[in-house]
C-alpha cells in the first residue's frame, strides 16, 4: 500500500468499514479489493469523463490482481441520478452475470455514488459495495455515511436507501484532474461540516486551502461524518444535522432543473439563507450569517439566492423532511454549534422573504 496513508474506522456497529485517504491509492486499489475476497465479478459504475481521466491506473490495478470488472461508464452530471439510468444499471449487472458475491465499485463523483450505491442496495436485495470518490465533494461527503438514492421528477433523493459500503478509498491524487468549479462545490460541504460542528476548522478555512493541506481537510470532514453516522445511521437524531443548508439547497437545485448549479453550489445558498432565516428568527446568534457569507465568498462561493424565495415554497414542501404543514430544519447557534427546528411553511414563506430583503 503507498506510503502516507490514513486510515479512519467508520461505519455502524453492525457494518464496520475503513475509510483510507492518501496519494496514487489508485495504483493499489486491486490489492484493496482482493482483500475483501470476491467471490464472483465486479461491476465499476463510473461515469464517462473520470473513466477517461482515470480508468487506465484504475483498470491496470484491477487487472494485476486477476479481478474480473466490467466497466459501466454513465453520462456526467446530476442528470444520471434517473430511474431511466438505473434501469440501465440493472440490465448491465444481469449481463455480467453480477451475483451477490461479486462487488459493485462505485468509481466517480456524488452522482456515481449515489446512484452505484442504490442499485448495489437493491441488486439481489445487496451485494457488496465499494466507494471509490473522485470529487472533493464526494470525498467529503456523500461517499461516507451509506446514503444512496437516485431523484424522481417530484424531488431529489426521494427513492434511496441506507447501504453501508465494505470500503472506502480516497485517492486526493484524483483532485488535480477537476474543473476548479468542482472543487468549489465540494468546498461548501466542507465549510458546512465547520459551520455545524467544528469552529476549528472553519477558523482554519478562513485563507487559501493548499493542495499539501486538502488531505487533512478530508480527514476531517470524514472523522466528523463516521461519528455523527456511528451514533445516529437513520437520520433519527443528530445526523439531521449534515443537512444544514440541503433543505434550501436542495429547492435551489429543482427550481432549475438540476441542471444550472452544481450540488455544493446549491447548498452554499441554502446555508446562507438557513443563517439569515435563523436569525431573523432569533434562534443564530446575530453576526453568523455574515461570518458564513464571508467564508464562501473566500472560495468562491455566490450566497444571493438566485431567485424569488417564493419559488421555492412548492419544492421545500416536496422535501423528506416535510410533513403537516412544515418542515424540520437545521438552523446555526452559532458557528460550530447547529440544532433542528420544525417551521411552518406559512411562516417560513414570510421568514425568506424578509432575510432577503433585510
């Protein structure tokens, strides 16, 4: 295994998992993969741009340790978290022939991610899953924790699944091959784990994020994630919390389509106005919502809702969360400290409106 790397124990009492983060773990993935002893083929849902960035170190790694894959390259973008290309997903793995003692490697980005996960989960009721993420945000996020899901035309995330992965593996050496708009994304979801539970580190975030430096702010993030996921798997309790900024975010993200704003760039809006709302309320301690707006400003990230707050009214009611009349949300204390609240919708309309035009 490449010298340098970390490894954090993550997963539930029931599944238990590694989370190994280094440079070139590409290179070594076979030899990852054979200790987990397949017992049958591999599936590797990817997707088209990361197989051509990637899939030469990937496929040469798989091979000298005589694993059989085959590769399932998906269209990028949000637009393949569809029932059309699970469908595809499924008819792909009955040719393999892939069985319940084969692997699905998921390969890629949060979209390959999520939807690898899901049809992993529901592949012969489960087969053995492998995350491999390629993006900051998936590294950071989505590829811990065991949330799959693909979207449906009423909202996103709504058909998924809890699915814990076998393992994850981390290469940071897969960062220098994004767009910087990727790496923007994926900065929200690490300014949210600060804003929620870390000052530290979102202290810490407050200069420029060097390349030497991104490791450790994966490890971060991931050792944050696996404790809150360890104690609180179903997002009964305190794992609520890794939504904050997702509610607006995710509205953001239908009202256009999924298609104008990248994931982190939706949520770096939902957490600005989860800050406003929340003080306006009286409920986030008076300065956070500034303090959160000059940090994503820092990396780039716009916080100017992108459209009427009312046109998000009919997509904040479609979201999991939502029942009766309201909605559960995750709102600041302040910087480091975040808590849960439901809102009724007829004032939330109200709350919006007045903390955009504070």
């Amino acid at each position: 295994m490449a010298e340098g790397v970390k490894t954090i124990a993550a997963g539930t009492p029931e599944n238990k998992y590694d989370i190994l983060i280094g440079e070139h773990l590409l290179d070594d993935l076979g030899g990852m993969l054979a200790n987990l002893r397949p017992e049958g083929r591999a599936a590797l849902v990817t997707d088209e741009n990361v197989w051509a960035a990637h899939g030469a170190r990937c496929s040469s790694s798989l091979s000298r340790v005589g694993l059989d894959f085959e590769p399932i390259p998906l269209p990028p973008g949000e637009g393949s978290k569809s029932l059309r290309e699970l469908a595809g997903l499924y008819d792909a793995f009955a040719n393999i022939p892939l069985s319940r003692g084969g692997v699905v490697i998921a390969f890629g980005g949060g979209v390959v991610g999520d939807i690898g996960g899901f049809a992993a989960a529901t592949w012969m009721r489960g087969v053995p899953l492998v995350q491999v993420p390629t993006t900051l945000l998936a590294q950071v996020d989505s590829s811990v924790g065991g949330k799959t899901a693909i979207n449906i035309p009423q909202g996103k995330n709504l058909a998924g699944a809890f699915y814990q992965p076998k393992l994850v593996v981390i290469d940071t050496k897969t960062l220098e091959t994004l767009p910087e708009r990727e790496i923007k994304s994926g900065m929200a979801e690490v300014i949210k784990y600060g804003a929620i539970s870390s000052a530290g580190l979102f202290e810490s975030l407050s200069g420029r994020v060097e390349e030497g430096s991104l490791s450790g702010v994966i490890r971060e993030c991931c050792r944050i994630k696996s404790g809150i996921v360890e104690r609180d798997e179903r997002d009964f309790g305190e794992r609520i919390l890794l939504n904050f900024g997702h509610t607006f975010g995710h509205a953001v993200e239908k009202r256009f389509g999924f298609e104008r704003y990248r994931h982190g760039e939706a949520v770096a809006y939902g957490m600005a106005m989860a800050a406003r709302v929340g003080e306006r309320m009286g409920v986030t301690e008076i300065g956070t919502s500034d303090a959160l707006k000059r940090l994503l400003s820092i990396h780039g990230l716009d916080t100017v809702l992108p459209c009427d707050p009312s046109e998000l009214l009919p997509m904040l009611a479609a979201d999991k969360k939502s029942a009766e009349g309201g909605v559960r949300m995750v709102f600041l204390r302040r910087i480091g400290e975040a808590f849960t609240r439901r809102v009724e919708f007829s004032e939330l309309g109200k709350l919006m409106k007045d903390a955009v035009t504070a």
